[in-house]
C-alpha cells in the first residue's frame, strides 16, 4: 500500500507550475500510452461562469493551442513519473445546467503533434543516409527539450549520390515514421526523465529489459490488481510471406521470417505453432516489397512476424496504491496468480491512467508469444 501519490501540473509556452485555482478546478486526467505512435491526454476541469479559466482562454485565443504545453508528472512514494509532456490540441466546454458547474475538456497529445505541422516534402538530404536524416530533422525540435536516441539499422541500402538524392515526404513526423516503416523500425516518444525533457526513440522495437513488480491475481493479501482477463487468438499467429523479386529476370523468390529473434525473445515456455506452418500462404502479407532490397524486405518481415507472433493477450485494470507503483508501457512486467498457462513475463503494450482526487487507477494491456512461464519465479 501506498503512503502518498501527488500530481504536478506544468503548463505553458515555457511549461511551469500551475496556480492554485486551476489544481482545485482539476477534476480528472486520463493519459493514454502505446507501445508505438502517439501518447494522448484530457484534462477535466468544472468551473462556474467567473472562473479565471474563461478569462485565460480568450486573453490566448488568437494564438494556437499547440504553444499551450503540458507536462503531468506523478510522484508516487517520492518517485517521479513523467506521463506526458505534450501540447493542447483541442478543447471543449459543455455548459453546467441549473445552476451547476460547466466541464472545461482540454485534449492532447505528446510532442509529436508539433512535428505533424509544417508539410516539408521536396527537403533535399544530399549524402545522408536513413539515421543521418532522422537525426537531421529530430535536431530541429531540441529547444523542446527532445533528445535523440537512433539506432543504426544493420539491413540498409543506401543510394549513391551520384545517383539519386533522397528527399522528405510530407511533415516530419511522416517522414520520420515512413523511415522508419522502411526498416521495420517503430518511432515514439517517451517523457522524460525530469519534466521538460522527452526520448525520441527510432529504431527496432525491443521486448527486452528490466521487469516491473509483478501483477498478482487471486493471491489473498498479496493480490495487486482489480481484474485480469487473458485471450488465445490462435489464428493471429500467421508467418507472413516475403518475396524478392531479381531486377534481372524479375523471378521470385521466398524469404523465410523468423518470429522470434534476439530483440523478441520468447517470453514464455511453448511458442504455438503459426497456422500457416504447414500450408503457408502464397500471398505476402505487403504487395510493395517484392521491388525493395533484401535487407529492408528483412528488417520489415521481422517486425511483422514479431506482431503476429503475440497471440496471447491480457487486459486488466489495477489501483496505482494496491500496486505500490506506476505500471509503464513498452517495457516487461511480470503475472502471478492465473495459472502455469498464463504466468510469467509479459510485454506492456499500452497503459491508460485514470487519474481523480483521491483515487489512481490504470488500465493496460499485455502481449507475448508463448504459453506457460520461461522463469521460474517473477519479482514480487
């Protein structure tokens, strides 16, 4: 059990503490994380007619919302966790009835919206190669505190020069994200470490790492979550089909993919068999790569057979002050309680904090790709 949990809000051009008013307004914050793509937020606040807060909103209306940025950071038993660092995207205000208080509904997203705004197709990068144009662009937004964490592809094929210099499509964020999809590489944010400061991360997914607390189900005094609700979709794990086709005679050939490599371990003790292992499919999983590299068409075949190879999946909620921490996506955790089949480690694919006065809540989702439990015990 928890001794205190305490939410800071930052907000502004240059984010800062927030004054009193607006803390006693706050009513309820919800912040969504995903293993890939963009981290979400809302703000709730009720407020009567003379609040402050409507007074604020005109005073900035002429100026966009995305300079209205926000950094939420809870600090459970003396340890910060950063959420969100992200901009106003939209808001929304519902009128109170009879009397009663209206609902001011601020929603966002990570910084990542700020890289969406500027179309820059046509941006030459003569003699760079992938990472070198990724850093390139990240490099632009460091006044937002983003650092760059890029990790070399190790399949690649660059162009020469002489023969063709590459050049962006569409925002930054686009750019950076179909670059990514190149190399069967995921591109996101993650806040942090100290508030104002965000991880932009470009390379391939890992399911590796250090384990959080065990989720424990059914375990009389030591049970630390509300609900665990498990699911076997058989038919999800399919080895998907790769085909290279020779420029020279435009025959093709099959390139087998491996679900399992070192960046996605097996995490459980009986890896199912894909549906397709003993009558594949003829047709690849993509209908743009039989023209790519060999390499690219690995990298992005690897990526795919890793997802598809997560057919065992778990969607639970628990209270942040039973748990004795923030559970955090796109790292390992482990599970007791539900059975040999389904104990052990898990990867966290997405969390949603639901955050009110007095009560801290997650819901979340897991994901591997095997049966039954590759350790002998997880860390309580």
């Amino acid at each position: 059990m928890l001794d205190s949990i305490q939410l800071s809000v930052l907000m502004g051009a240059v984010p800062a503490p927030v004054p009193r008013f607006l803390l006693d307004s706050l009513a309820e914050v919800e912040v969504t994380a995903k293993d890939e793509g963009t981290t979400g937020f809302q703000l709730t606040f009720s407020i009567d007619k003379q609040s402050p807060l409507q007074t604020l909103f005109v005073l900035t209306g002429s100026q966009p919302l995305l300079f209205m940025r926000v950094v939420l950071v809870t600090t459970v038993n003396g340890v910060a966790n950063v959420l969100i660092d992200g901009v106003i995207t939209t808001n929304q205000l519902s009128p109170g009835d009879r009397g009663s208080n209206s609902t001011l509904t601020l929603t966002g997203e990570d910084l990542t919206a700020v890289m969406n705004q500027s179309n820059a197709s046509g941006s030459p990068f003569p003699s760079a190669p992938v990472e070198g144009r990724v850093a390139q662009i990240l490099g632009k937004y460091a006044a937002f505190g983003i650092m760059p964490v890029i990790i070399p592809s190790v399949m690649t094929d660059e162009v020469m020069p002489i023969e063709r210099v590459p050049s962006q499509k569409g925002t930054d964020l686009a750019y950076i994200r179909l670059l990514a999809k190149q190399v069967g590489y995921v591109f996101f944010l993650t806040p942090g470490p100290l508030p104002g400061m965000s991880q932009a991360y470009w390379g391939p997914q890992i399911k590796m790492g250090p384990i959080q607390p065990a989720l424990s189900s059914d375990m009389d005094a030591y049970t630390n979550v509300e609900s665990l609700h498990f699911t076997f979709d058989q038919q999800k794990n399919k080895n998907p089909v790769t085909y290279s086709s020779a420029m020279a005679t435009g025959a093709g050939t099959s390139i087998p993919v491996p679900p399992i490599t070192s960046l996605n371990p097996l995490l459980g003790l009986v890896a199912p068999m894909a549906t397709n292992a003993t009558r594949p499919d003829l047709t690849p999983f993509r209908d743009d790569l039989a023209k790519r590299p060999v390499p690219e068409l690995m990298m992005i075949g690897l990526a795919a057979a890793a997802e598809n190879a997560e057919a065992i999946s778990c969607d639970g909620s628990l209270d942040v002050t039973r748990y004795g921490g923030v559970l955090m996506a796109r790292q390992l955790v482990g599970v007791r309680g539900a059975g040999p089949a389904f104990d052990g480690l898990f990867y966290v694919k997405s969390v949603t904090h639901h955050i009110k006065r007095g009560s801290y809540k997650q819901n979340f989702t897991l994901t591997r790709n095997a049966l039954g439990s590759s350790v002998p015990a997880v860390t309580p």
